[in-house]
C-alpha cells in the first residue's frame, strides 16, 4: 500500500474533508468529559459517604448496562444517516429521525413508567434507603436513551462542532447540578435529578441543532431487511466482543489469584483502560465519514489509516508515560498500597491500545457495510477466555495471553474477507453506490 501512487493524493483529500479539525474539536469535548467523570466520583464519594456512594455507583452501573443498546442502535443510525448525508437527501434524514424519535420515546416513557411501578423492589434489589432515587435514575436514564438518537444525526451529519457542544452540555450541567443538589443536602436523589436536567437540557440543544439537517418534508424511506439485520448484527457483535475482551480477564483473575493479587491487577487493569477511554473518541470520526465515502465512491483507506494513526499516537503517549513512570501513575490514582500494580502497568496498556485500534478498525468495517470481522472476532472473544483460565501462572503470564489474543484479533479485523455469514445470510461488500431505500414508503 505504502508504493500506491495515489496514497499521497487520498490523505490530501482526507486532510481536506477535515478529520484533523473535525478530530481536534472531538477530542476536546471528549477529553473534558473524562475529566468532569472523574471529577463528580471524587468529589461526590467525600461528600455522600460510604454508603450512599455505594449507592450511587450501583445505580450508575445499572444506568450503564441499559444504555448499551442505545449505543449500538446509535451506530446503526450513524450509518445510514451518513449515507443520505453523503448524497444530500435530506429528506430522509427527517424520516429516519422522526422514526428513531419516536421508538426511543416510546421506548424511553416505558422504561420510567416500569421502574416507577417498580421502584420499591428496585429500591430493596439495590439496598437504597428511598425510591425516590430509583425515580430519579429513571428520568435520567430516559433522557439518556433518547439524546443518542439526536445525536446520531449530528455524527452521520458530521457536524461535529454541534455534536461536542451537544455532550459537553450534558457533562457539565450534570457535574454542576449534581454538585450544586448533593451539597444542598439532596443526596443520592438529588445526583440523578441533576441527571435527568441536564439530559434533557442536551435534549433540547441537540433536537435544534439537528432539525437544521433535516428538509421540511418527509421522505418516504424503505431499509431492506437484510441491509438492516446485517449492520446490526455487526454493529452488536463489534461492540459486544470488544466489551468482553476488554473486561473478562478481570473477572477470571478474580476468579483464579488470590485476593491480593486480584486487587493488584484490577488496579493495573484501569490503568491499562485509560488509553482505551482516552482514545474512545475515534470511531465517533471513522464511522461516518467511512460510510460517507463509501457511498460517494470515494478511496476510503485513508480514513482508516488516519483513525489507526490518531489512536496510535495518543496510546503512545500514555505508554511513554507508562513506561517511564508507572509508580507515579499507579501512586496518583490508586495510592502507595497498591504499588505493587506499576510492573504491569505498560504491558496491560500495550493490549489495550491494541483493543482501541481494533475498535477503530471495526467502526471502518461497519461504516463500509462489510462484516468479514464477525467469525475472527467472536472467535478471539471465546479464545483469549479459554486461554486464561487454561493458561495463568502469573499475572504477567495473563497479560501476554491478552497481548496475543488482542493483537491477532487486530490482524484478522484487518485482512478479513470482503464476503462474510452474519445471521445466516451472505453480506457481500458495498460496490460504493448508494442503495436503494425508496422501494416501499
């Protein structure tokens, strides 16, 4: 690829389109709200409590476990927005907006009438002192389900100016308004209404912002079947098998060590998965503008190699760190006894920026409507598993077990075939025309 005489030409245009500006824009808005995040858990923990804190963080876990199909149904919408984005039928952005709208506000009114009805056994299945927290969670969470269908339109639209305003609203009303409740004596409470304001504080910005994309008339709009499962099904086994690499060798060393050696590694664990934060803003580039020139016809390439790159270099900064001084990292967020974490610490960092790499590559495959990925990744998502719990002699042992299961898992995603089985059917790669989504209103 290196000898193409068209590369130098594609980055050209690449650069032209706007993922460094369009990069730098989300990076800033990504970066301030991994730093608000921790922020209101440090802030917060002093100010509850043990107990209440517990609580908070258990309702935030559950928060956090029903927003994963949002974020899957999000990068659906995100491609096939991009793909009317890509030939300006702005028509049919309104249609799949309004319809996306109105599932997730059906969906989202169900969810808080059910916890509400049953929010005394939520609120006894979770140990809370008072249901009016798990009323609180649940506006919240509905708000939460709702904002990425909006924000779906500004990411495909890539507008991505819109988009960071839109989530930095949302971090920074939720820090400040949950601050501002808990001092005031609100507590646990008090957090999740702040959450449910400045959700819907988002809401509203957003709901502007995109309308500004849409045309005053509806489109009729018409997905096959086949052209929707597919990209679902990639987009949940992507999301899915990524998660699960990320997170199941914690458990199983859990499982396999003793307490103090479990400890050990779930520091150097969080660690490692700072960079796979850090670098998370990515694939919100890659898939739109992927889907974007695989619809106009456009070289994509560079796309990717510019998604690998950016991710590869803010890894490689955090590793450089890793290296040089992980006693100080470790010390400054965990404390002196859990010093024990710094050998590990640039290893476990190495597998995941491997993983974030490979999330990268997997959003471009997705963008691209080819899922050769699937078979090799739910392949090395049931390997790298097997592999600890078969070999684990030692922690360092574990993690080269990730290393390699991480790194081949890139590999495969890389060099997958363009033709792929996905729920039974054959999904042959996109020509780079459009499809056709007008065959039945």
């Amino acid at each position: 690829m290196l000898e193409n005489p068209n590369l130098e030409r594609d980055a050209r245009r690449a650069l032209r389109g706007g993922f460094v500006r369009d990069g730098a824009i989300v990076f800033a808005s990504w970066m301030l709200i991994n730093v608000l995040s921790y922020a209101i858990h440090f802030v917060l923990s002093r100010r509850l409590g043990i107990s209440d804190y517990g609580a908070f963080a258990s309702i935030i876990a559950v928060l956090a476990i029903f927003g994963i199909p949002a974020a899957i149904a999000t990068m659906v919408v995100v491609k096939f927005v991009a793909e009317f984005h890509a030939v300006d039928d702005r028509g049919k952005i309104r249609t799949l907006s309004v319809r996306v709208l109105t599932g997730s506000g059906i969906l989202s009114a169900l969810v808080v009438f059910l916890a509400i009805a049953f929010r005394w056994q939520i609120a006894g299945y979770l140990h809370l002192s008072a249901t009016a927290e798990v009323v609180a969670a649940s506006c919240a969470l509905g708000g939460g389900l709702l904002l990425p269908a909006v924000r779906a339109v500004l990411q495909g639209t890539q507008d991505f100016v819109a988009f960071a305003i839109s989530i930095s609203i949302d971090a920074v009303a939720r820090v400040g308004l949950a601050v501002a409740l808990v001092y005031a004596g609100y507590g646990v409470t008090g957090a999740f209404a702040a959450y449910a304001v400045a959700s819907f504080l988002s809401l509203g910005y957003t709901l502007a912002a995109a309308s500004g994309h849409w045309e005053n008339v509806r489109a009729p709009l018409a997905i096959g079947a086949r052209r929707l499962f597919a990209t679902m099904g990639g987009a949940i086994v992507g999301t899915a098998a990524i998660t699960f690499m990320g997170y199941i060798d914690v458990t199983l060393v859990k499982h396999f060590f003793s307490v103090t050696d479990a400890g050990i590694y779930s520091a150097a664990s969080f660690g490692g998965k700072m960079l796979f934060f850090v670098v998370g803003f990515v694939p919100l580039l890659i898939l739109p503008k992927a889907a974007q020139h695989a619809v106009a016809g456009k070289p994509a390439r560079t796309i990717l190699m510019q998604g690998v790159a950016l991710t590869a270099a803010l890894a490689g900064v955090g590793l450089a760190v890793f290296y040089l001084v992980p006693q100080i990292v470790i010390r400054i967020t965990y404390g002196a006894a859990f010093i024990g974490a710094a050998p590990y610490l640039f290893e476990y960092g190495v597998a995941m920026s491997l993983l974030g790499i490979t999330n990268v590559v997997v959003t471009y495959k997705v963008g691209l409507h080819r899922f050769g990925f699937v078979g090799p990744l739910l392949a090395m998502a049931v390997i790298e598993p097997l592999a600890i719990a078969f070999f684990h002699p030692t922690l360092n042992a574990v993690i080269h077990v990730l290393l390699a299961a991480n790194a081949a898992a890139l590999l495969f995603c890389l060099i997958d075939s363009p033709k792929a089985r996905l729920l039974g059917a054959v999904v042959a790669a996109d020509s780079g025309t459009a499809p056709d989504y007008t065959a039945s209103a």
